[in-house]
C-alpha cells in the first residue's frame, strides 16, 4: 500500500466541486514536506497540477485549489467540467524513506 | 519547448536486463534534477529514482535498489536507466520527468513514457 493514502474514487456532477483527500505521516506531509498534485488520462503523460501545496503552475485553470493541514493535504476542484475526468496523484517527500512518495490515486468521474 | 522522449522498452525475460534512455532538449539539461516514474498495468504512479544534477546523487526507491542504476550524460542531454536482474513485476510503463528547479516541486514535464514488459 501507498504511503499516501488517497480515496480510491470521487465523483460530482457538471458544476460541482469536489475534494480529494491525502493522508501522510510524520515523515512526510507531517515534516512540512510541501505536496504536489499530478493528473493523469491514461495513456499520456502526467500533468503537474499543483506544486508546493498550493501553487498552480502557468495554465493550470483557478478551479484547481490545494490546501495542506497536519498530516494531510487536499484537491479542491470546483466547476466541475467533463474534461476534469482523470486520475489524480498527490506527492510528497518522505525524510525516513529518502525520496519521493505517491499517493495510490484517486479516480475523478464527472457524472 | 521542452520535450523528453524515451527510448528503450521492450519484452525481456524475468532476470534479463534492460536499458531506457530519454532524451532532453528545450532547456539547460544540466540545471536540473531528473526522475524515472513507473506505472505498472492497472497500478498508480510509482516514484522509481532521481539523480542531481551533475550526476553525484543517486536516490532510488527500495525495490529496485542494487538492480536499477540512474545515470545521466550531460554533454547529450540524455537520461538513463539501466535495469538488471529484471523481475515480472517490474513490468510497467517508464515515464521521464524533469524535476522542478525548485526542490521537491515535483516534476513539470514528463515523456510519454515506454513500456517494459518482464515476461517468460
């Protein structure tokens, strides 16, 4: 199992706003190790959605919002539009392991 | 513009070994960290490996430690993963990806990635 753990799915209708959760530990989001957010369409290359808890590089729409408390951290993602469908991953880094970390992935359907 | 293309993938059996290559251009190639990250079939993201810039730290995810090694050429622009001693579960598909300048931004570009296959 990951050391993040994300929910497996989430899902909203056309216009609704959605959470996805990352849990972590002391070694990780806990550390003040800042956590980043990819989405991913099978088949392509991932996309860096969020970096440094909260900061959305250059073309990432402003429906996307991040937030990071404690131990864990969240996607926000409000407006939600059919082309929001993917998977999305947080990551961060883990001081006991020494590298980066994934969370398991969190599926987004758009009802 | 940035662009990472991988080389390499392919069928190998369980214990054969295996190299990818990814090829960088479109910015200082040296001036950045750079990642391997997996995806077996059906699985989530998995963080496999990273090495500095100028090559002198190597970090690698436990279950490949000894097996895998990251190098990379800077005169060429190029990344590499040589992968020994392959086992069936180290089938999935590599992805390239550049690390952010600012450390542990995560990773803003990304190949489209190359499949390995460890089969009998």
């Amino acid at each position: 199992q990951s050391v993040l753990t994300q929910p497996p799915s989430v899902s909203g209708a056309p216009g609704q706003r959605v959470t996805i959760s990352c849990t972590g530990s002391t070694s990780n989001i806990g550390a003040a190790y800042d956590v980043n957010w990819y989405q991913h369409l099978p088949g392509t290359a991932p996309k860096l959605l969020m970096y440094g808890n909260n900061n959305r590089p250059s073309g990432v729409p402003d429906r996307f919002s991040g937030s990071k408390s404690g131990t864990s951290a969240s996607l926000a993602i409000s407006g939600l539009q059919a082309e929001d469908e993917a998977d999305y991953y947080c990551q961060s880094y883990d001081s006991s392991l020494g590298h980066y970390v994934f969370g398991g992935g969190t599926k987004l359907t758009v009802l | 513009e940035v662009q990472l293309v991988e080389s390499g993938g392919g069928l190998v059996q369980p214990g054969g070994s295996l190299g990818l290559s990814c090829a960088a251009s479109g910015f200082t190639f040296s001036s950045y960290w750079m990642s391997w990250v997996r995806q077996a079939p059906g699985k989530g993201l998995e963080w496999v490996a990273n090495i500095q810039e100028d090559g002198s730290g190597k970090y690698y995810v436990d279950s490949v430690k000894g097996r895998f090694t990251i190098s990379r050429d800077n005169a060429k622009n190029s990344l590499n993963l040589q992968m020994n001693s392959l086992r069936v579960e180290d089938t999935a598909v590599y992805f390239c990806a550049r690390d952010q300048a600012l450390r542990l931004g995560g990773h803003d570009y990304w190949g489209q990635g190359t499949l390995v296959t460890v089969s009998s």
